[in-house]
C-alpha cells in the first residue's frame, strides 16, 4: 500500500479509518445471540461454512473497493459477521468438551488470536512489498476461506449435549424461523447475577480494546518510528497468546470465577499504574520503559478476561443455559466494543494539547482505567452472588433431608 499514492484511504481522518477496524470487532458479537442460537439449530459446522464463505468474499470485495465507505461496508460490516460466525460457535461448543481443564482448553483455544495477531502482520507485510495491497487481500481470501471451512469441519457438538439441544429444538420449532429464534431464556436474565456479569463484560469490553487501537500510535508519540511501533501490537499479541494458556491453566485450580476477578483487576492496575504514567512522564526514556511494561502487562492480564469469559458463564448459569446466556452476553460486549473505542478516539483527538504527544492520551487512560475498576467490582458482584446461590441451594437440600 505504501508504494501507492493514491488509495481510498488517502485523506481520510484516522476516525474514518479506526470506524473499519471498530465496526469489525463490535459485529463479531453483536449478532452472537443469532449466531448461537443457529449453531444450536444447524451443525456447528454449517454455520462455519457459511462464515467461511462471506469472509473470503469480504476480502475479495475490498481488493476491488476505489472508496473508504466501500472498505467499511467490506472489512467493516461483512468482515465483522463473518468473523461472528465463526468465533461464535468456537466459543460456544468448545466449552461443552471440558469439565475439569475447561480454563485451560479454553485458553489454548483463543491464544489462536494472540498467534494470529503475530504472525498475520508480519505475512502482509511481506505480501503487500511483493503484490501490492490489492493482490494481497485476494491471497488472504484464499488463505482465510481454506482455513475457516478446514477447522470449521471438526467442530460438532459432544454426544452429552445433543440429545438436549435436539429437545430444546423441537419444543421450540413451531415457533421458530431462520430469524425469529429462541434466544434467551429470560428467567436466567432476571437474576442478579446475571445483571452483575453483563455489567462487568459490558464495562470490561468498553475499556478492552481501546489500549489495542492505539499501542502504535501512542509508540510513536514517545518517539518510535512507524515500523517499531507497529511492533507493540505483536508484542501485545504474543503476550495475550501465552497469558490466555498460562492463566486458563491457572483457572482450573483457583477457580475460574476467582481468576477472573484478578485478571481484571490486574488489567485496572496496569493502565493507572503504567499506562497514565507514561502519558504524564516527564522523559521519554521513563515513558518508553512504563510503556513497554504496560504492554506486556495488559496484553497477559485483559486478554485473559476473553478466554475466561466463556467458562465463567458454564459456572455461573450451568451448560444447560450456557448457549442462549452466552450469545446474549456477547451481544452487551459488542454494543459496549462500538461505545467506548470512538469514544476513546474522541478524548485523544479533543486533547487540549498543542502538539501531538504523549499527553494527548491521558484522559483516555484514565478512562479505560476506571472502566476496568468498575468492570472489577462488577465481577466481584457476581461472584458474591454465585457464592449466596450455593449456599441457598445447600440449604434447600438440607431442609429437605431433614
């Protein structure tokens, strides 16, 4: 792209270009709840099938888009729900496999998007020199539909839970259509636990990625090339692959709701502690050195949230309503996603500042940072609140025995 002049992002303001990236992440959960509720419906792997297929044609799209708003409807909006097809039905099968080492499954599971995020860059970088831009998104259309449709094909459902699913579906067949399909059971959305766990998931996806869409920006405020500073986010990345594997493990012996709640205030702590420092630091040398350990920090901690989450909701809610509470869940992370990095942007860009510097991002920080306390407490909530419900049902049994 660089050899290029004019493309279709030249002149374009860097909200323009984040809105792609934003809108991307934000659908691959937003439509969670349908995604779900289908892979429950059809075989997991139709429904990977399908994602393959209007993945590999987003990206050809793009490699013939002239315009910004056609790389948002490309890589923004069809990107982002095929991404949701397929990242859906991994989360949501994958934890029905496992009972003891579930954190741990789940960890080595999405660390795939830690490694992903390493060594993706580092083959566009190669392809985009030798092919161009264009050339490379239809490569990466090839590459991507061979890999999704592959892997898709050995994701099914484990023999304990069909027979259930296929009971739920009858009962709910007649009312059922491809669009209007039982997504909840909104008895298990009453409850306070419930409340507290959309909380913090809402709150934690808010403050989440918005350190990610701007680690090489930021780099580059404390004086690192463009070339360098694009190697935070591999950083990052790799950080966030052995933290979701590490941590996963760590989880099936502290307990999963118990690990969440530290990762979460680890990742609180790393933004006020090291992020907001090294945007008010009086040398660069100190910032630079705050950042870096900011970097490695955040992406093994609040990665890990991502892994965890899914395996939380099979403690809090039982598998029997993990399918339908997690595509709701999910949902809320979307919409939270679509909030708070434009938001985000909007704090750095209205920075009073006169020129371009580290301390354009300190209201960002903070206000990541403070998501993150309360995305904690939120946590703790439900935690409190699993607590008080097996000690209400360890007394309901021990009435009945008596």
């Amino acid at each position: 792209m660089s050899k290029e002049r004019n493309t279709p992002f030249t002149g374009a303001t860097p909200a323009q270009i984040d809105l792609i990236g934003t809108l991307s992440i934000a659908l691959m959960t937003i439509g969670a709840p349908f995604a779900t509720a289908w892979t429950k419906q059809y075989p997991p792997r139709y429904v990977i099938w399908v994602s393959g297929t209007i993945h590999s044609c987003a990206l050809l799209f793009a490699s013939f888009s002239q315009h910004l708003w056609q790389f948002i409807l490309t890589q923004g909006i069809l990107l982002g729900m095929a991404t949701c097809l397929t990242y859906m039905p991994s989360v949501t099968v994958a934890p029905t496999w496992f009972t003891l080492h579930r954190g741990l499954a789940m960890g080595i599971i999405l660390a795939g998007t830690g490694i992903g995020g390493v060594a993706w860059p580092l083959a566009f970088r190669y392809l985009i020199e030798s092919v161009g831009f264009r050339n490379t998104l239809r490569v990466t259309a090839g590459i991507s539909f061979a890999l999704i449709c592959g892997s898709g094909t050995f994701i099914r459902w484990p023999a304990s839970q069909i027979t259930r699913i296929q009971a739920e579906n009858a009962a709910s067949s007649r009312s059922s259509t491809f669009f209007r399909l039982p997504l909840v059971d909104w008895r298990v959305v009453r409850t306070r636990k419930f409340v507290a766990h959309a909380l913090g998931a809402a709150l934690q996806s808010a403050a989440y990625y918005t350190p990610v869409f701007f680690f090489a920006s930021f780099a580059r405020t404390l004086g690192y090339s463009q070339a360098t500073s694009a190697n935070f986010i591999a950083i990052s990345n790799a950080a966030n692959a052995l933290g979701k594997v590490v941590i996963g493990h760590a989880a099936d012996r502290m307990g999963r709701l118990n690990t969440l709640v530290l990762t979460t205030l680890i990742s609180a702590v790393s933004v006020l502690a090291l992020w907001l420092p090294s945007c008010l630091s009086a040398t660069q040398s100190t910032g630079s050195t705050l950042f870096i350990a900011f970097t490695i920090l955040y992406g093994i901690f609040a990665s890990a949230y991502v892994a965890l989450f899914p395996t939380s909701l099979v403690e809090l809610f039982g598998v029997q309503n993990f399918v339908s509470v997690n595509g709701l869940l999910y949902m809320v992370r979307g919409f939270a996603t679509l909030v708070g990095t434009p938001v985000a942007g909007a704090l750095i860009r209205g920075s009073h500042e006169k020129t371009v510097g580290p301390r354009n991002y300190e209201n960002t920080s903070i206000m990541v940072g403070v998501l993150l306390v309360v995305a904690t407490l939120a946590v703790v909530w439900a935690r409190l609140e699993a607590t008080l419900n097996l000690d209400s049902a360890a007394g309901r049994r021990m009435k009945w025995l008596m």
